[in-house]
C-alpha cells in the first residue's frame, strides 16, 4: 500500500514552502517590521484578553472588525473580509475561482505563494517576466492577459521580492482589458508613496486587493489579514474562509492598533527612511547591485549571493537567498531592520564581500 498514490501528482512534484532554519541574532530575512508594537497596545489587548472568556467562540461574523477595516482602507464594509493573514484570504480567492482547467497568470519573480497554491488546486499556471531591470513589464502582461484568457492575475505590489510596483494607471489599463479577476497583493502598500488601488474598487467590479497586519502593522505573530473586494464578489469568496477564522485575540489586537495607528506611522515612516540609508550603503559597496524599492526590504545582486548569504549568516545576521527565483540568481533580498541592525548588515557584507574578492 502506498497512501502517497492518493496525493494529487502536481502536489507530489512541488516542493513545499519551506523556510530553514537558522540561528541569528540579526533577523533580516521575513520582512517583518523590527519594532514591536508599543507595551500600551499590548496591555490594552491583553486587559480585554483577560476578561473574555476563552471558552467561548470568537464572532462568526467580526462586525465590528469589519466596519473598522471599511474605514481604515476606505470601502463599503459589505466587500470587506478578514483573514488569519492575507495568506488565507488568497488562498481563499484562489479555491473559489481555480480548478483543473481554469488559468491563473502571475508576473515573476514574485511571492512564491501564489503559484504553489493554485498548482495544488489544479489550475495552470502562466507566467510573465519582469523587464531585466525588475519593474513591471506591462505590455508583456497586457498581451499576456489578451492572449492566454486566464481566469485570475495575481499581482503583487510592492512585489516581494523585487520592490517594484505597478502604477494605478498601468492596473487600470489591465483591467479595462480583462474580464479575468485581477487579485493586487498589498502586503507591503504603507511603505510606498502611491495611492492604494483601493482606489479603483467602485469602477472595477473584478478586482481584488488584499491587506496585511503582518509587515508595517508589526502583528505578524497575530495572523490578521484583510480582502477589498465588490461585495458580491467578496461574498463568494468568503464560502472559502473557515469558521471563525479569527480568534477573537488577534481581533482585539487589530481593533486596537488601528486606534494607535499615528503611533505606528512614525514608525513605517522611520523605517522608510532607513530604507534610504540601507539603499545608500548597498550602492557605495563595491561589487553590489541594488533595485530601487517601494517595500521594507531591498533586493540586491552579487556575484556569488549563497557565499554571501553565508557569510553573514556566520556573523549573526540572517537575509533571504532568493537566487532560485526564476530571473535572480544572482539575488539576495535584505530586510530593513533597526538604525543598529541595517548598519551592522552593512558592515558585515562589506567585510564579507571584501574577503570574497581577495
Ligand atoms: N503577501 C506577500 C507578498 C508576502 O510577502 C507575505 C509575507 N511573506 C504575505 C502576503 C503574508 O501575509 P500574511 O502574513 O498576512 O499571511
């Protein structure tokens, strides 16, 4: 007896979304955002914790996170749904639209998520490159989108691991285009100085935006994830969702960073300075390439990225090896961390690269 047979062939060919394991003080490698959130919130969160009662169920239907989400993002709360992380309510998106026949394109490199999850569920999977300078190429995916018919683009934007994003413009142009559901990862927006594409919502009755509470919000731990879509469109996509998909925790703690949210935004805005100094330190290094970004990480290039990669992995500091993503063998993708933490990474790949070169 083999109970393998029983898995679907695609799921047996894929590798698993997998993320080794390694010790380092300095953790530069999930693009989570390094301050915590302030003992204030937590201590709100924990008070109102502590008098609910754990017994019981969190609410079938999080109204009131709902209706606070609807003003935070700005769109009708009946097209708003939340998830244990925007990871979910993708993977919701994608189980209520793919199946064996169905066509999702998705630009590359990008989150590797998206193309696992809609292999799994059995769908075929186009892709489009970025331009070799890692920006959108919209006229490959305009004809892309024309010519393949896909059912659903996913775009991610800021694109991780890339940085780069797509103008409400150019997404507007895709989607005068398309009758295909068009899903905008948001994950990384507050670190841009672009409009959310939240915007277009009331015109384009087949887009879909998805939020996060894991990067700039510093909830990655809590699992809150948040979909914009045309609330007929939501509702469907909403049959996906498990019951009570949000312990009633992370409900409070999201409810209550939104009411902090000044408290975070000085924090997002630091950080988007530090990108500035990171981005300065990578190109005065001799031998590193780094891509402009619209996100809390950066993407560089070297010559020899798994030598680096290890290199500061032995001085305590812990980036992301994306040189197996299609386009980026030569690609490293760093995190901005704390004022101490970019300037010791700086530091150290100075030192690493150095010694690599002589
Ligand atoms: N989207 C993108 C593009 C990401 O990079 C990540 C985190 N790696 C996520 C979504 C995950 O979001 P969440 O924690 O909300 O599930």
């Amino acid at each position: 007896m083999d109970p393998l047979k029983k898995i679907k062939p695609q799921v047996r060919a894929l590798s698993a979304y997998h993320l080794k394991p390694y010790d380092c003080a300095i953790k530069l490698n999930q693009n989570e955002n390094p301050y915590d959130l302030p003992a204030e919130i937590k201590e709100e969160v924990l008070s109102f914790a502590r008098t609910r009662p754990w017994c019981r169920y969190p609410a079938f239907v999080p109204d009131d996170l709902t209706a606070t989400f609807a003003e935070h993002y700005g769109w009708v709360q009946e097209g708003v749904l939340v998830g244990n992380g925007s990871n979910e309510l993708i993977l919701a998106t994608l189980m209520v639209t793919l199946g064996p026949g169905a066509r999702v394109l998705i630009p590359v490199p990008t989150f590797t998520l998206y193309k696992l999850e809609s292999t799994v569920l059995g769908a075929e999977v186009s892709t489009v490159n970025l331009n070799p300078d890692y920006t959108f190429d919209l006229d490959a995916l305009r004809l892309a989108i024309r010519e393949q018919m896909a059912d659903v683009v996913v775009i991610c934007s800021p694109n991780n691991p890339t940085g780069c994003i797509l103008e409400n413009d150019d997404l507007e142009a895709l989607l005068k285009e398309t009758d295909a559901l068009v899903a905008v990862d948001e994950a990384y927006h507050e670190f841009c100085d672009r409009p959310s594409c939240v915007a277009l919502l009331d015109r384009y009755p087949n887009l879909i935006v998805l939020r996060t509470f894991s990067k700039a919000m510093a909830m990655a731990g809590l699992r809150v994830g948040c979909l914009l879509a045309h609330p007929d469109l939501a509702g469907e996509i909403g049959k996906a969702k498990l019951p009570y998909n949000l312990n009633f925790f992370s409900h409070a703690a999201a409810m209550v960073a939104i009411k902090h949210r000044a408290v975070l935004q000085e924090r997002i805005d630091h950080l988007k300075g530090q990108r500035e100094v990171v981005s300065r330190g990578l190109r005065e290094t001799r031998g590193v390439r780094p891509y402009p970004s619209h996100a809390n990480f950066i993407l560089f290039e070297v010559e020899d990225p798994k030598r680096v990669f290890e290199g500061l992995a032995a001085r305590g500091i812990l980036i992301r090896d994306v040189s197996h993503y299609p386009m980026l063998s030569k690609a490293l993708r760093v995190t901005i961390g704390t004022d101490e933490e970019n300037e010791k990474f700086l530091e150290a790949l100075q030192e690493v690269i150095s010694r690599i070169q002589t």
